[in-house]
C-alpha cells in the first residue's frame, strides 16, 4: 500500500518491477473457510469478525448479506471488542483472521473464553511456496515490517534469496529498494534489516510464546496457492471448548464445499501469486470496484486491487 500511496513505482526505471505478494489477511483467507463462517451464520450461530470480510463473497453470499436475511453478525474492530459482545451474545463465534501480528490478540481472546473460528496463518511458508511454485521469477523480496517485528530475522535465512525487511514510511521503503537492489546486483542472498528500530533481531519472543500456547502449526488453505504444509494455525486441544471447528462440527460437515471457488472471472487468486497486476484483471474498474466488489482483493483495503484502484 505504501508503494502505491507515495507513487513509487512511477520513479522507478522500466527494468524495475514490484510485484504484491499475499500479504493482505482477508485476500489470502480461503473461500472455504469463507463458506463455513457463512454457513454457520445462516445456522443461527452468532458471528463476528472485522468489518472488511463481512462484505467478502462466499458461495453462499456473504456475511453482510447473511444479516440482512436475519443472521446475527456482527462488526467488530478488535478482539477486545468481541470479547465485550459475548456479554450480550454468549454464543458469539469470533472469525480469527491474520498472520503473527492479529494472532496474539486472538489467542488472548481464547484464553477468556472467546469462542473462535481460526483462519489464522503464519507467512513464511506463503513466501516459500512462491519461490517453489516457480511461476515467476523472483530476484528479492520485501520481507513485512509487522510481521517481522514478532519473528525476528533469523528465520527468512532459509528461503535463500536477497531481502530487505524494511517500514512504511516512503523513506524506509526507498530505502529498502535500493539496498535490495544493491543485494540483487551482488548476489547477495541474505536479509538486511532496514527497519531495525522496530524488527529486533530475534523478534518479540513474549509475543510468540502467547501464540504457541493457544495455537498449533497446521496446513492451512490459502486463497489462490491451495494448502501450504505447516501455515495455518488450529487451535490446541487444551483449548478446544473454544474451537468453533469442534464445537460446531455437525453443522460444517454438512456444507458442501467443492463449490467454494473464487467467483466467476476473479483473478485475485492470480494477483496474490503475483501472476496478474490487477489493473489487468478483466473485471478491474468495471465490474469490480470498492463499492461493488466482486472478489476480496477489492474487498479488502489492503487489497492489491482495492490499492491500485484508490491509487490509479
């Protein structure tokens, strides 16, 4: 978003090409586990989750257009705030979203009796399925600020491949560039950390403990890559009471997924991957727009469509 919002691709020479990544929570989130929140809304169950992925479109509409047919779901800013519906509605069921960064929230809410159904992932793996797919070339990446600030720096070593972990200022990411560029040209496959007076070397290790007692590695489903091997986060059974996966498993083995799919014609799969720039999508500014958005990558603020179409 930074990259757009300060123009910088525009100064950039041609040979020079910044491609987003799946770095946006509500775009990378499976259709799957989209269908299921949905389901289970239309099922009575009380649903709340942040206000960009109620307007996300499932197979079966979405979650804005579950309420309007009575389902009780809910706007929320912060798992605090979940936390403070659950007072009123008992049985509320919170839609846990995110990477490292909105995961330890979640865990807290857990740890007081939030009911959850975890969506969460953790992004290196997203990274390393890039590389491994082969589809595009990839000379460098821009490794996540925010991310990195929970996981440190040590554990990008392993993708070997030039990075640069840098912030959101227009400085830190002019920056970042040029030492990336400087490490491209120098075969220089190791991470330089930019934004060090936020990303400490070994990360926010309190932070990570948090996540670790609530949460376990699992696969996880990804918009546009399918399953990743060890990138999402379950829920461990110390905690299950609170898993809305098994509290609420009668009603999701009923729903038929095999037609959870992207809607027709949205490429945000493609866009993620970082096959597509999304002004080339068919359906970019036409049929999809952030007043009527036809797939999450417009949905979402942090979307690549939804970025590019503010920025145009």
């Amino acid at each position: 978003q930074a990259i757009s919002r300060f123009g910088i691709r525009e100064i950039l020479p041609k040979n020079i090409k910044l491609i987003t990544g799946p770095g946006c929570p509500v775009c990378v989130t499976a259709q799957r586990d989209i269908d299921a929140i949905i389901n289970l809304a239309l099922a009575g169950i009380p649903v709340a989750t942040y206000g960009d992925m109620l307007r996300v479109p499932g197979y079966f509409g979405s979650l804005d257009q579950a309420r309007e047919k009575g389902a009780q779901v809910f706007d929320v800013y912060s798992v605090a705030d979940a936390l403070e519906l659950q007072k009123k509605v008992p049985e509320i069921v919170f839609f846990g979203l995110g990477f490292e960064t909105t995961t330890p929230m979640t865990a807290w809410g857990i740890k007081n009796g939030l009911a959850v159904y975890s969506a969460h992932k953790v992004f290196l793996p997203a990274m390393e399925a890039l590389l491994n797919m082969g589809e595009i070339k990839i000379d460098g990446f821009i490794d996540p600020g925010h991310v990195s600030a929970i996981i440190g720096v040590k554990p990008y070593d392993k993708l070997k491949v030039s990075q640069v972990i840098t912030g959101f200022e227009m400085e830190d990411v002019l920056e970042g560039i040029l030492l990336l560029l400087i490490q491209i040209k120098n075969k220089d496959l190791t991470v330089i950390n930019q934004y060090s007076r936020i990303v400490k070397n070994g990360g926010n290790e309190k932070i990570r403990k948090i996540i670790a007692e609530v949460f376990e590695i699992t696969d996880g489903d990804w918009r546009g890559f399918g399953v990743i091997p060890k990138s999402g986060l379950k829920i461990k059974d110390k905690y299950k009471q609170f898993d809305a996966k098994v509290k609420y498993k009668k009603i999701l083995d009923k729903i038929d997924f095999s037609k959870s799919h992207d809607p027709v014609g949205c490429k945000c799969g493609d866009v993620i991957r970082g096959l597509m720039e999304s002004k080339k999508c068919p359906l970019f500014g036409r049929l999809c727009t952030p007043d009527n958005s036809v797939g999450p990558c417009m949905v979402s603020v942090e979307g690549a469509c939804n970025v590019s179409f503010r920025y145009k």
